[in-house]
C-alpha cells in the first residue's frame, strides 16, 4: 500500500465519526480519516468486545501510518429500560383506553404487560408520563405502587416485545453503569482507549462513580440525554472531562422544541467551563440512505460550529450509513465553510468565557489578544498533561494551534479540543530548545513559513503539569527555514 500523507487540517471544529458494519475494515476507517474524520467512537451497545478490539486495532496502525495521534472514544451503552414480552409478539395499544404496567411474565395483551425494572415501580407517581418505543407511544399515570401501574393512552400505536421504555418525569433511581457497562469499561480500559463516554447520567454522582474506576486512564465524557440532567448541569460538567449533546435522547424525553435552546445552553455551560462540548445524533441522518444531506440538516450543523462547539458527531450515517465516506466528507466541507465566513469568529465568541485568577489562564487570555495584534499565523505549546491546551482552546483564537507533548497518551486525547492539532514529540529540556522545536514543528505540520510569526506558551521548570507561565512570540527568519529544508527526512522529532 502506497502511504499517503493527511494534508494538515485547516478547520478548527473536529468530526468524530462513529464506527460499525459500514465502517469497520482497515480500508473504510483510513478513507475516514482521509476524508476528515479526527476521533473514532466506538459503540459499545452493538457488537462483541473481540469486534471492537479489531477496530482499535486498525486505528492505532494508521496513526503509526500518518504519524498523526488519533482519538479512540468508547461509548457505554447505559442502562436499558423495557417492556415485557407480548402474545403473539406484539399488541396495539388505542388512544383513550388505560393499561398496566405489573411484575407479572406472563404474556401482555392491550390490556396489561410486564416492566422488569423493579426501582420504576417506586420512582413512578400519579401524572408521570411513560414513553415507549423511542416516544411514539405515550402514556400518563393514573395511579402507581410497588408493583402496579395504571395509566391512560394519551398517543396509541403498536408495542412489540422488549420495546424501549423513557420516563422523563423522574430521576431514575438505578446506577448510571450496568454489570454490562462495568465490563465494557474494563474492556475498553485495556484497550488504552483515550476517551470513555457515559450514558444514562442523571446525577453528578453518576460522573463521579465513573470517575472512580476510571482514575486516570482516560478522559471521562458525559452525555447529557436526560432531563435530571439538566437541573444539575453545572455540578455534572465540573466533574467530567467533556459533555455530549445527546439531542436524540433528550428529544425523545422532551417537546422536540426545547431541543435546540438547550443545545445552546450546553454549548455554552461547557465553554465556560473550559470543557471540550460534542453535539450528536442526527446531524446528516438522510446520509444513511442518501448521498447527500437536505439543506435544513446542513444548517443544524452549522449552528452547532458557529456556537463554537469542539466536535460534531456523526452516528448511523458513518456507522451503519450507506455513504459514511461522503457523509464524513459532508461535515468537513460544511465546517470549513462555516469558519470561512468573515462572522464566525464573533460569533463563536458570543459567549464569554471566565477566566480563573491563575497565571496560566491570564497567559492563555493574553495570548489569543497577542496573536491577533501582531497578527500571528499560528500558536504553538508545549504540554505535559493538555491543561495549557484545554485552557488556549477555551479562548476560541484565531489561529491554529500546535500542542507538543511528550505523552503519547495526551497527544491522543487532545483530538476532541477545538482548534488543536497534537503532535506526540521527545521531551524538551530547556526553554531554548521548547523555542526551536516549537518553530521546527510548526513548519513541519505546514502551519507556518518562512517570515511568519508565532506565538508561543509553555511552563517552566518543563514536565510540571499546570505550571504554564511563559509566553514568547518568535519569528520565523528564512535561515531557520532554509535549515529546517535542509534537515528533512532526518529521522525522529
């Protein structure tokens, strides 16, 4: 196989692409990457742990191909809830009529069916409302105690056995990681996985009980796709690594028109916070079938870059899609028509980040106002831990940034942070040698020439995780760069 070299990306916003059926060969993942994609989410609701091995697999080889750290997201499934089994497989449930949830196995009929999960029967009250089958069936509480439930039909239709079950009334009272989830989490851990999403949270102790298996291992990104999550979002965002928009869900479990205001408001919340935010779910969801998005599907992602999000995610249409190539290749034409648009840059800075009284906050506030007067063409740091890129990218600059890093394992999970591009370096030992590394990379990774300047932050003594506290602008003088021509093809970094 002829290697091929990614051309550097230009866009800030990054594509996480969700991988399965269509998308699961060595051939398909490396068109992805080519095509755009930056993280691979790997679904652990589908499929089998030796699967899901073979993908890691096949992205961890086109990293050493491209020489470019890539970002591997395993995504726990979460506790399911559902219905019991039907006779004959199924029933219709009529509008107007009233049914009962019970504890009973035996088969349902349009009157009665069983609800295997225990902890609903005490969580439940009277004007609870209980959905099925992803909200298309809707149903109200009449009256409810440890093991019955009477309700109304308020929207009828069809119920098959196992059907999904969403009760967006109450917080649930069951654990946000099931003995399933448990497992996967371990699985996903000896995989080296970068990033773990959790499901189902409704409650900061949900991310905190994540967190305590976890440790460091990995980032530790929570969905929000319930509506208990919403009343404790701050709580929730301060204790994880990043959040998701899981707009599928929680347009499931509220009217669809709250949806986007409170996309809006999760953006934001993250950004303050200085936590990198993925808007998800149905983004492109006609590039399942078709080779092209409607236009409506193109300025719903849209909206999310210019909102500044870190990363847009596409679900069914790289999973099991017919055209997960072109749908990749979709988002990134979009996103980097949105930041070509003279407005994106004040829109994207409509909201206003805090920045904490430390000197490395202060430096990287600075910084995004340094590259601008001068008129910088990129920013470059140096970082042990991702803390000072984490904390640049909040600013939103106008410029690309380059973040070295002697960890591998931090260079990796930099690829969910807007405007970042990690690149995985041998340590540094003085100040001096972080200035001529930092000018050698930059034009290696193409982001600067000859005459350009550059801005550069670090923190000394080097190796000291949160210690950013230099901030240098250098220039790029055409001896530098007919060295570094000189130099190429010499091996390492």
């Amino acid at each position: 196989m002829v290697t091929q070299t990614l051309a550097p990306r230009t866009r800030k916003v990054k594509i996480l692409a969700t991988l399965g059926p269509a998308s699961s060969d060595a051939k398909m993942i490396r068109r992805l990457m080519i095509a755009g994609a930056d993280a691979f989410r790997i679904n652990m609701s589908h499929g089998d742990q030796k699967t899901k091995a073979k993908l890691v697999e096949h992205i961890r080889a086109l990293e050493k191909e491209f020489h470019r750290p890539t970002t591997i997201l395993f995504d726990l499934q979460g506790p399911k809830l559902r219905v019991g089994h039907f006779e004959g497989g199924r029933t219709v449930l009529e509008k107007g009529s009233q049914f009962i949830f019970d504890r009973d196995q035996k088969a349902g009929d349009d009157k009665r069916v069983q609800l295997p999960h225990a902890e609903l029967f005490e969580a439940i009250h009277p004007g609870t409302n209980i959905l099925i089958d992803d909200g298309r069936v809707r149903l109200n509480v009449l009256e409810a105690d440890a093991g019955y439930i009477l309700t109304e039909v308020k929207v009828g239709g069809p119920v098959s056995d196992n059907k999904g079950v969403n009760v967006p009334d109450v917080v649930v009272p069951i654990p946000a990681l099931t003995d399933k989830d448990r497992e996967d989490l371990q699985f996903a851990l000896e995989q080296r996985t970068d990033w773990v999403a959790l499901s189902f949270v409704q409650r900061p102790e949900d991310v905190a009980e994540a967190r305590s298996l976890i440790g460091e291992r990995a980032s530790l990104l929570a969905k929000i796709e319930k509506p208990a999550a919403i009343d404790r979002l701050n709580d929730i965002i301060a204790l994880a690594d990043a959040v998701m928009v899981a707009r599928g869900d929680l347009g499931v479990e509220l009217p669809p028109e709250r949806v986007p205001p409170l996309q809006n408001k999760i953006v934001a919340c993250a950004r303050q916070f200085g936590k990198p935010v993925v808007v998800a779910t149905q983004m492109l969801e006609s590039m399942v079938t078709s080779p092209t998005p409607t236009r409506a599907e193109v300025s719903d992602v849209a909206t999310a870059i210019y909102d500044g999000a870190d990363a847009v995610m596409l679900s069914a249409e790289s999973a099991t899609g017919q055209y997960p190539f072109e749908a990749v290749q979709m988002m990134d034409r979009i996103a980097n028509s949105v930041e070509r648009d003279p407005s994106y840059q004040a829109r994207i800075h409509f909201t206003q980040t805090r920045l904490e009284p430390t000197t490395a906050d202060a430096l990287a506030g600075s910084a995004r106002q340094i590259a601008q007067t001068v008129s910088a063409i990129a920013m470059v740091c140096y970082s042990s831990s991702g803390a000072t890129a984490r904390r640049i990218a909040r600013e939103r600059p106008p410029v690309p940034l380059l973040a070295m890093s002697a960890s591998l394992h931090t260079s990796r999970r930099l690829g969910l942070l807007w405007g970042v591009q990690a690149v995985h370096t041998r340590d540094v030992a003085s100040f001096e040698e972080m200035v001529e590394k930092g000018k050698r990379m930059a034009l290696r990774h193409q982001i600067a020439k000859g005459g350009d300047r550059i801005v550069l932050m670090a923190g000394i003594p080097f190796g000291t995780a949160g210690s950013t506290n230099v901030l240098h602008v250098v220039r790029l003088v055409g001896d530098e760069v007919e060295r570094y021509q000189a130099s190429k093809g010499s091996a390492g970094q």
